[in-house]
C-alpha cells in the first residue's frame, strides 16, 4: 500500500495567488495531488506552473474571472470527468473527478447560498442532492474521496460565532450555516461519508476561512468550510487529515490528507 498525500485549497484566484506564493508554498507541501477551488480562471490565462505535475485538469466556469477548479497531479489518472454528468447541469466549473486505480476524487467548488439566501434553494434542492447521488453511484466502482470549498460549517465547533449564526425563530441564519445546509451536510454523513478532519481532532478553533474584515484570521474568528471526507471503507486507511493555517495566498487554508492507497 503507498500513501499519497492530496492538498485541497480555495485559491481564491489563482493568478492571484501565484503572485502571493501559491507556487512556493505547494513546493513544501510536496504533495502527490494538488486540487484547487476558485481559480476564477482559464487555463490560457495562466502561464504554465507546477512542471512537476505533469498530469493538469481545468474546469472553468463559462463567465470569466468566476468559480472554477483545477486538479495538477502527478499520479496518471484512468480516467477524468468534468461536471456531474446527467446529475446536474453545471456551466460554472464547480467539479472535476479524477478516476484513479484504486479510487475516485473529487474536487468540488460547492455554490455559496449568498448573503441573501438567494442561492440556498438552488443549493438544497438541486446542487446537493444531486452531489450525493452522483458520488453514490461512483461508489457502486471504487471509494470515493472528496475535498473542497464546501461551503458549510457543519457543526457549532466548526465556526467561531455559532450563535450569531445559526438559524432562529425569526432568523434563517447565515449563508454556510443555515439548518438547511447543515442538513445536507448530516445527509452526506448519513450517507456512510468521514469528514476525516475529525477522526483526528475533535477540538474548537481549527478553521480554513476567515474574512478580510477586521482581522478576523489574526483573531481566528474563522470558519471550517473546506473538507476531506472519504467513504467509510477507506476509514482505516486514513494517515492523517490537517488544516495549514500559516500557509497564507488566500482567505482561505489549504487542507491535507494523507491516505494509504
């Protein structure tokens, strides 16, 4: 059995963060896999990176500076897959599935309900349901591991505010931690998926995204949003599964997990 190490991070623009060091800070890391959320990019935007990945993966959204995700490996997948197939139509580059030989990944860039909530019915009817169904019928093949912007804190340890957060009596919550996306979260879970991050740690304070406003990250008045999360006939090859919160170039960390495939 071989470990492999896989990074997920929410670049946050990817042409941006080459600039803040996204090149260097990913030739630390030395990961097999690298999956990124956001690159609000097409590849003919950006000058060639990251040779040693030899293996490069783009979905960009059809509006430009918007969404997208990329995937740069060095392990050659069997196969690669764009979008979600006949689950869910999606013109913004929200997903990329590497086929490798002993499982599938997913990069996922999950919508944002918005300030609003205007997105949260598109999000809970359609986005993730269709997610999950998508990821099930992978299933049926290999184990699946999933990473991402998922754009949800699952629980009250996973952001720093609960309180002020949360849906009310006479207030729906705010967009990542309304019932609504919470539920779709449990649905996942129900659904036989480990959000690795707490098979090793069952503590407060880890998060991977803090607003620019106020000083939030230098606070550490964060949310954890972006996950690792595996299907559960692969729990007991899980190595570890980590936050980088040092490691700046976004709003949001990079994430790790190390698995024995």
């Amino acid at each position: 059995m071989n470990k492999m190490k896989i990074v997920s991070w929410n670049i946050n623009g990817i042409r941006a963060g080459i600039k803040k060091g996204f090149l260097e800070s990913m030739d630390k890391v030395n990961p097999d896999i690298i999956c990124i959320q956001e690159t609000k990019a097409h590849p003919d935007q950006v000058e060639k990176i990251l040779d040693s990945y030899p293996y490069q993966y783009w979905n960009s959204a059809d509006k430009k500076g918007y969404s997208g995700t990329a995937i740069f490996s060095k392990i050659k997948p069997v196969n690669v897959f764009y979008g979600m197939d006949k689950y869910i139509d999606d013109n913004e580059g929200r997903l990329i599935t590497l086929e490798l030989d002993s499982c599938y990944l997913i990069t996922v860039y999950t919508p944002n309900s918005k300030r609003d909530l205007s997105r949260l019915s598109y999000r809970y009817d359609d986005w993730d349901p269709a997610f999950l169904n998508y990821m099930q019928a992978l299933e049926k093949d290999k184990p699946v591991i999933f990473c991402g912007d998922l754009n949800v804190a699952h629980t009250e340890i996973d952001l720093a505010n609960p309180k002020s957060n949360k849906t009310g009596k006479t207030f729906p919550g705010n967009a990542g931690f309304t019932d609504k996306e919470r539920e779709r979260f449990d649905d996942m879970i129900s659904a036989d998926f480990i959000d690795t991050f707490r098979e090793f740690n069952y503590d407060s304070g880890h998060y991977t995204w803090w607003s620019y406003m106020r000083q939030a990250r230098e606070r550490n008045i964060g949310w954890r949003i972006d996950y690792f999360c595996v299907s559960k006939t692969l729990q007991k090859q899980l190595i570890s599964s980590s936050i980088l919160p040092e490691v700046m170039g976004s709003d949001h960390a990079p994430i790790v997990l190390e698995i024995g495939i």
